[in-house]
C-alpha cells in the first residue's frame, strides 16, 4: 500500500518560530502537495511540486516556502509563524503525468494539526 | 479558482437510508473524484470518474457526472454509521493532476 507519512501530528509553535513539516511517500511519486484545512473553508493548495526541485504556487502560498530536494520528500515551511497559520496541514502525493497508471489519485498522509501560540 | 461546492453542507440520515450529496465546479475538467475524511484525519479516495463518463459504481457508491451542468453527485446506499466522514469532491485543472477540492459535506449516519 502507498504510505504519506507526515511528521508530526501535533505541533505547538509560538509566533515568529520557523517551522517545518516534512512529508515522506514510499511510492516514487511524482506529485507531491501541501493542503491546509480550515472549517468551513475545505482543503485550499498551498503548494505542489511535479518534480525534484521544482515547485508551482498554489492558491494560498503566501507566508509559506517549500523544499523538493529528493522524490521522495516535500517539505512545507513557515519562515515566521503567525497565529492565522494555525490550521490542519495536508501533505498529499500522486503519480506524474508521464505514468502509464495515470489515475490521478491523491495519497493523502494522516495531517499535521499545527497551533501558533 | 475553479473550487468546487458541496451540497448541502451537512446530512443527517438513519441508517439504512440512502445518502445524496451534490458537487458544483466552475470550469471544464478531465477528471472528478470523491473522497472520505473521517474525523481528524486525512482523505481517502473513493472513486474518479472521467469527463467522458457519466455514471461510475463501487460498491455502494453510485458517481454520476453532468458536465453540461457542471455538476456530480455521490450516491451512497444503504448507509452505514462507518459512513459517519466528509466527503469531498475534487477537479482538475486541464493537463495537470493539480486538484482543487470542494468545501466537503458533512455526513452523520445515526444507528
């Protein structure tokens, strides 16, 4: 089975802190994503990457940066966390369009709830 | 952005009963899909259906696709408590797997 692996759960960061919530996937994806989650506003992308190294903005990618240095690894960072980061964050992965199996289904791993104090 | 709504936004039903939820997007698309999020989790995927498709079953599952009205919905039968999740649709941007996701509803299946 494809395996997201956040790494962390829960975190509790207090203003100004960098931040880093990384994500693993075991399944050579190409595609890999970072959602937030916020009540009543439903999953908005953040960032995505296609490749190593390479990266597209998403709809909300300000105060965020994100880091693709190997496949299997993306990294979603907060320079400076503010209290309106506080959020559930979503890493999710899927193969590339250059696959044969081109479902196009997300993985998504189990979410990093994060609180800025 | 293309996001696509849920409707309604909340369901309560018994159980046994069958659960219908609605899924409005903005622009033409290559694929839809409905996923699961049980609470405090993360989503899990359901079923895809293709633009060219009108009509995909899994299981309990029943998708169905207008693309003239720019709409899908999620049919799920005899529902179960287990069912008790958000359910979200997602659509893809033309000649990406970039997907956008809906607000979700929330489904409550009381035994």
């Amino acid at each position: 089975d494809v395996k997201v692996t956040q790494s962390s759960r829960y975190l509790v960061k207090r203003t100004g802190e960098k931040v880093f919530l990384e994500c693993v996937q075991d399944m050579d994806h190409e595609n890999m994503f970072w959602y937030r989650q916020d009540p009543g506003l439903g999953l908005r992308l953040i960032y995505f990457s296609y490749d190593v190294k390479m990266k597209e903005k998403g709809d909300i990618p300000e105060g965020y940066s994100v880091s693709r240095e190997k496949k299997e690894r993306f990294s979603l960072i907060l320079e400076s966390a503010s209290t309106n980061q506080t959020s559930m964050y979503l890493c999710a992965s899927s193969w590339g369009l250059k696959r044969e199996r081109l479902t196009g289904e997300l993985f998504f791993g189990e979410g990093s709830r994060l609180t800025v104090l | 952005s293309q996001q696509g709504e849920e409707d309604p936004q909340a369901l309560s039903i018994q159980e046994g009963e069958n659960a219908t939820m609605n899924c409005s997007y903005k622009t033409s698309i290559n694929n839809l899909q409905w996923y699961r999020q049980n609470s405090g989790r993360g989503l899990v995927h359901l079923i895809l259906i293709r633009s060219n498709e009108r009509e995909k079953h899994s299981g309990r599952l029943r998708v169905t696709l207008d693309t003239s009205k720019k709409s899908s919905s999620l049919l799920i039968t005899a529902s179960r408590a287990a069912d008790t999740a958000s359910y979200f649709c997602a659509t893809d941007f033309s000649g990406t797997y970039k997907y956008i996701f809906g607000t979700g509803t929330r489904l409550k299946v009381l035994a």
